[in-house]
C-alpha cells in the first residue's frame, strides 16, 4: 500500500425532496466519526437505487453544475411543490469531516454546490470545495470506478471490452498523460494556425495543409477499420477459446477419447519444441553463407584462388604513387614535370589505398577459414520429418474431435460447427489485417512527411520537434507506468484470487485490455466474478487513495449458486464496502454477511409517513421489496 | 573503423510476405535473417531486382550481431555475382581491382555506399524468386526454411548445369 495514501470514507449521506426518497438520512458511522467497514442497503429497485448512485457521483465530481434544466427537474418528487431540493454527503478525508451539499433548485432547474468543512473552517461555503488533492482526480471515469455498477464486473474479464485498463488508467491518473498528450497537440495547433495566418497569402501553404489533413483523414480512416477488424479478431478469439473449452470439457467426460487426445496433444508438443530446436539450428547454419550451399561455397573459392593467381591486392598500394608524384625526381632518375605528376596521380586512383589492402586481405581470409559439409541438409530434413510427425499428430487430434463430435449431442455438434466458422473467420481475418496494417504503415509515413513538409513551410520545425519530444516522454513514461502497475496488480490479484478460489488454481496471466487467465481452462461465472473483484481490490490496495468502494447491485447478475462466494471474498477486499442490494438479490447472497461483526444492515421502507432509513437487521431480512423489485 | 553510408534496405515485399511468420510464435530472431535469406537466392541465381524494388526506408546501418564475422564472406559474394554478371575475364586484373574498387570500404561492413547499393538489388531479386517458387505465405518457419532449401539447392543445380553446357 503507497505510503501517502489519502483516506476518504463515507460518513453517511441525506436526501431533502428527492425523487422516491423524499427527506431521509442514511448513517453509516458505527460511532463518532466511525463508518461501519460494511454496511448493506436493501433500497429497492425503482425506489432511488440509481438516483443514489447518480447522486453519489455527482457529489464527489462537482459536476452537477453542468446539468441540464431536465436532469434537475427528474429530481423532484412527483406532484411536489417544494422549490428546492439537496443531497448532502458526509466524507472523513485523512480524519477531517466535511460535508458537500448538492443544492438543487427546482425553480431555475439549476444546481449548485456548498461544502462544509467542519474541522477546518466549521462554516458551509458555496462550491465544491474538496480538497485539491482530491478536486482534481475525483473525474467522473475515476468516481465511477469506486461508485460502481455492479453489472460492470463482467466486463472486466471480457476479451472484447477494455475496462480492466481503463480502471487501470483512471484510478491510477494515467488519463491525465494523455490529455497531457493531447495539449501538446493543442498549443502546436496554435502555433501553426499563428504562423499560417501571419502568411495567410501564400497558397503554396494552404494546399500543403490541405494535402496533410486529406492524408489525415486517409489515416484515421484505415485506423478505425483496422481497429474494427483487430476488435473483431478479439471478439473471435474469446468465442473461440470459450467453444474450445466446452468442447475440451466434454471430450473429458469421455475418458477413453480424452486419452487418446492427451496422448496425441502431448506428442504434438514434444514434436513442437524439436521443432524450435531445429529451426534454430538451420537457422544457424544459413547465416554461414557457405553452409547455405555448396555452390556458394565453390564460388567463393574460386573467387579466392583467382585473387591469389593475380596477386591481388596488389602490394603497391595507392600510397606509394601519391607520394612519388611529391617528388622532383621519379625512382628511375627521370625529373618529374607536371604532365608526369598529373598522369601518376590520375592512375594512382585505380590501385587500392592501405586501407583497401587490408580489406581485400580480410575478406580473402575469412573466404579461406569458411567451410561446407552436409550438416544443413541433415537439419533440413530432420525438419521436414518433425513437420510430418506434426501433421499426423494434428490430424489425429482432428479425428478424436471428429469422433467425438460424431458421437456427442446436439450441444456439441453446434459448438464444434461454431468452432469451425470462428477458425476459418479468424484465418480470414488474419489474412486481412495485415494488409490493413500495411496499408495504415503507408498511410502514417505519407501523413509524416507532409506534416513536415508543413512544419517547415510554416517554420515551426524546431518548436514541433521539442514538442513531440515532450510528446513521445509522455506516452513512454504512460507506458512504463502501466507496464509496472500491471505486474504489481497482477501479483497481488493473484494473491487475492488464491485466499478466495482454493478448489481449483486459476490465475491471471496478463492485461490486455482485459483481464486474461492463465491456460485456457476458463472459469465458472460466480469464479469470473471473484477474479473480477479480487482485481478491483488489489487496483484499490495500489492506488494513492484509499477509497470506499459503492457497489449498486453486486449479485444482480449472479447464479444463486455462485452469490455465496461472491459474498464470502467481498468483505476482504476493501476497507468501506457500501452494497445497495435489492430484496431478490439477498438470497443466498446476504448470509456470509450475518455472521461477520462490524456489518451493519439498512432497509429503506416506504409507509404512510413516507420513506425512511430501518437499521435492523431482521427488518432487513424479512422485507420484501414489491413487484418493481422482481 | 567508420561505419559509412551504408543502409541494408528490405525488399518492398518482404515485410508482407514474412508477416505471418513473424507473427507466429516461431519467428525470425532479426528481420535481418529474412533480408538475408532474400539476398543469397538473388546471388546465387545471379538476378538484381530493381530500385523501385527496395524500400526507401533502411533497415539498419550496419549487419546485425551474427552477421558482423560474415563480412568478408559477404563482400566476396557480391564481387563474385558482380563479376559473373560484367562478364570480367579471370585473367582480367585491371577490371577486377577497378570492381574491388568500386564495391569495397575501408569500414564495418566492407562494402562501399555502391556495394550495398547492389546488395539490396540483389535481395530484391532474391524476393522475386521466393515469391514465384514460395507462392502459398506460410506462418511455420520450419515449414519456410524446408521449402527455401529446397529452393535454393534447386537454384545451385540449375547454375551449375549452365555453367558447364
């Protein structure tokens, strides 16, 4: 856990004319100043749930002041006629209490903020004034990481979705490198629009401009679609390794087969991995040219043996001639006049300097050190044995697949059918990206050097090149950023995963966008479930805030089967849990949480007097939430 | 020793053909390996491609580590394809110096700005040759390396049988 981690909980909050929770308070301190670690909220659906969520948000980001007259108004309690409303929540920050009111004008259809800071000032102060170590990350893609959809999760292990890196990047303020990024950008637009109207006239300009930002445009174009096709290629990849599984996981069930398929795949590894060994070792012996070919071979001799027969290089060198024609006198006595100076010159030029000698020389050794013999044809067809063995060994895989298939239910054959389209989809677009890539490779150099081109014509090539420097720091540092996070999440997710999963070893392998597991075994959904949160834990753990963690929903989309872990590991993972769970969700779900100490249980319940706040826990257990909960 | 102008250029096509290789879990170690492989078929087949043939970016300015003591091995080579290809006579001395001249430095690679000039003409040419007789892009190396033995032990008959009619 960093050092410096500043420590926001959640006091409790109060809702004054709110829509389906009218005037209510919810305290979440077990004593002064105190939260509960966990405390569970029966609300149900339909009955201000989301309101909260959207409520919670909005106070931690300040961003209500944007809201439209529209999302003021829904605010209001139907058939009110009260002119204002407010949401107030009650933080501690690092031991210090404050109190940030969202204050709704149902009049204007505006909104506003106050804060209260009790243990600094004591007196409420218009805005959102939060402190700034906070003010300035508390974004809404950051908030909405800790104040969180329970449907969300799955999406963390979901090979098309990114919201495993996205989580990364927002908790740990790795968005603010790129928006870094993105003024850079900004300030060298500037530049250049200044520079380009300051020589407004010079049309040679604007059809440069022009012809950088069609190739601009060109690029983008072939981004996107090549951003399509590789999402594609991961979606594919996901239902493919999802359909293997099943399949794999059926073909266990028949022992016999299952063998037979363990024994093939085995071998097919073995083979494999001599594969390597003698790629490398033909590889090896192609980088000795004369290995590669006994003509080579004789040709290089030859060349050598000629070298050698005509006295090349030849021991005179070029030295000799342009220190002669330095002198009065030629070594066989004759004077030497200009015309003789310049002709032994001229023909110095055609004999090789000391340098040459030594080069002539050098290769003429290494041609008499090289070797053949017959050792890469051996390697060669070693290989083509081994790519026959893994032929037959691929086959016979296909044919237990065949035979399995043959012999299974209907479930089994439209998997494998699946799988085969998801196969032959991929080969398809394995085929078509790299063009694409290529395509977009031609595209970005022709963008380049156009852009150039303009940075010279506006005279701004320096400040650009300082520019993108700063530029390419920041994408670096980004990178590196994300690379270490990722290893320190990833071991500590795996921690997590371990304390909570003890039946079986599943693991994570990487984040690539997603969360992806180790072998190709898969998990059950209630275990994707943990992984997910064991992950969010961990991202909580690592980061520079210790922040509560608002769940809306957490066993909505679960299994009855699979809530019950989910519910066991949950209290673990972070230090203020704030579950709103809905009455059809408590079953199953709920019981890890009766036998824990330090839980506390609150039901919303609607009657005559309107909505309030029961701290029972048998009210929680026996309360029924209606229709609009089902 | 300077390392002088010299750029090892790829042939246009060969990023696109070795994309599925060098996309599989077995790839070459150095995009160099497949510059290279280019270049002893268009050698030994004696076949120079065309400038539009090369890239215009380099690949890299000197060879790479395995290919730093296969210079002098190398620079043979070319003067030996040069030769057959000028038609200079054995006995030719002045011609021979004259294109050792020419195709030689006194640096890293021993070749002149000319020397790999020719170098990368002739890995074009080797890339011609891999695509006509290597059709069917192939992601399993070993299975490229089999079929390019094959390939170029075909070629080395063939010149030879020419060579002596």
């Amino acid at each position: 856990m960093p050092e410096a981690q500043t420590k926001v909980k959640i006091l409790g909050w109060r809702y004054e004319n709110i829509r389906g929770l009218e005037t209510m308070d919810v305290n979440l301190e077990s004593q002064d100043h105190t939260p509960y670690p966990i405390t569970l909220i029966m609300m149900p659906n339909g009955q201000g749930k989301t309101t909260t969520m959207e409520l919670l948000l909005a106070a931690f980001t300040g961003g209500a002041e944007h809201w439209g007259r529209d999302q003021v108004l829904e605010l209001r309690p139907p058939g009110s006629t009260a002119n204002s409303g407010e949401f107030q929540l009650r933080l501690l920050i690092d031991g210090q209490r404050f109190v940030v009111t969202l204050e709704l004008d149902y009049q204007t259809g505006s909104a506003s903020y106050a804060t209260t800071r009790i243990d600094i000032s004591g007196g409420k102060e218009p805005g959102h004034n939060l402190p700034s170590s906070l003010k300035h990350v508390f974004k809404d893609q950051f908030v909405k990481r800790f104040i969180f959809d329970g449907e969300l999760v799955k999406d963390i292990l979901n090979g098309s979705k990114d919201e495993a890196e996205k989580t990364i990047r927002y908790l740990h303020n790795l968005d603010r490198l790129e928006e870094l990024a993105v003024a850079i950008d900004h300030v060298k637009d500037d530049m250049q629009r200044e520079r380009e109207t300051a020589s407004r006239t010079d049309r040679g300009l604007t059809r440069l401009r022009n012809q950088r930002d069609e190739a601009f445009g060109q690029m983008r174009q072939l981004q996107t679609r090549l951003a399509q096709l590789e999402s594609q290629f991961n979606e594919a990849t996901t239902q493919l390794e999802q359909r293997e599984t099943f399949l794999q996981h059926r073909l266990a069930q028949s022992e016999q087969l299952q063998r037979r398929y363990e024994e093939s795949q085995r071998q097919l590894e073995t083979v494999r991995r001599d594969l390597v060994l003698k790629g490398q070792a033909a590889i090896a012996s192609f980088r000795e040219p004369t290995m590669a070919n006994r003509l080579i071979f004789s040709r290089l001799n030859q060349l050598s043996s000629r070298l050698q027969r005509l006295k090349l290089p030849e021991s005179t060198s070029r030295q000799f001639f342009t220190e002669l024609a330095e002198e009065e006198f030629c070594v066989c006595g004759r004077p030497i006049r200009s015309t003789e100076r310049d002709a032994i010159l001229s023909r110095a030029e055609s004999y090789l300097g000391h340098d040459e000698y030594g080069v002539v020389n050098a290769i003429k050794q290494e041609i008499r050190n090289s070797t053949y013999d017959d050792s890469l044809t051996d390697t060669i067809n070693n290989l083509t044995e081994l790519l026959t063995e893994e032929s037959r060994h691929l086959s016979e895989l296909r044919r237990i697949e065949l035979e399995q298939e043959n012999s299974g239910d209907d479930d089994v054959r439209q998997a494998a059918e699946e799988r085969d389209v998801l196969r032959a989809k991929l080969t398809s677009l394995d085929e078509k990206i790299p063009s694409f890539q290529l395509a977009l490779k031609t595209a970005k150099d022709n963008y380049e050097s156009l852009q150039r081109k303009f940075n010279e014509a506006t005279q701004t090539v320096e400040f650009i090149r300082k520019a993108d420097k700063l530029k390419d720091i920041t994408r670096q540092t980004s990178a590196a950023a994300l690379r270490n996070l990722k290893a320190t999440i990833i071991e500590n997710t795996n921690r997590r995963i371990a304390d909570v999963i003890h039946l079986e070893k599943i693991s994570v392998e990487a984040i690539d966008g997603h969360l992806k597991l180790a072998g190709k075994g898969g998990a059950s959904q209630g275990q994707s479930l943990a992984i997910a949160y064991s992950f969010l834990g961990s991202l909580f753990a690592n980061s520079a805030f210790g922040l509560p963690f608002v769940v809306d929903s957490p066993a909505g989309p679960l299994d009855l089967e699979v809530r019950h872990e989910v519910a066991t590991m949950l209290p673990g993972l972070f230090d203020q849990l704030i579950l709103l769970v809905m009455s059809g969700e408590r079953e199953a779900f709920a019981d890890p949480f009766y036998q824990l100490a330090g839980v506390q249980f609150l039901t919303v319940v609607k009657d005559s007097s309107g909505p309030h706040c029961v701290a029972e826990i048998e009210t929680f257990k026996k309360f029924q939430g209606g229709k609009e909960d089902i | 020793m300077a390392t002088g102008n010299v750029y090892f250029r790829l042939p246009v096509k060969a990023e696109a053909y070795f994309q599925p290789i060098m996309k599989s879990s077995q790839k070459f170690e150095l995009a160099f390996d497949y510059y290279y492989l280019c270049l002893l078929v268009g050698i030994l087949a004696g076949k120079l491609g065309r400038d539009e043939d090369v890239k215009d970016q380099y690949l890299v300015d000197s060879y790479p580590g395995p290919y730093k003591t296969k210079r002098g091995v190398l620079a043979g080579l070319l003067i030996e394809a040069e030769m057959r290809r000028q038609d200079i006579l054995p006995q030719d001395r002045q011609r021979l110096q004259q294109l050792i001249l020419t195709l030689t430095s006194h640096n890293d690679t021993f070749l002149s700005e000319e020397g790999v000039n020719f170098l990368n003409l002739y890995a074009a040419g080797g890339m011609e040759l891999i695509e006509d007789n290597i059709p069917t892009k192939t992601a399993s190396l070993p299975t490229f390396l089999t079929l390019y033995h094959q390939l170029i032990d075909r070629l080395g008959a063939e010149q030879e049988t020419w060579s002596t009619e």
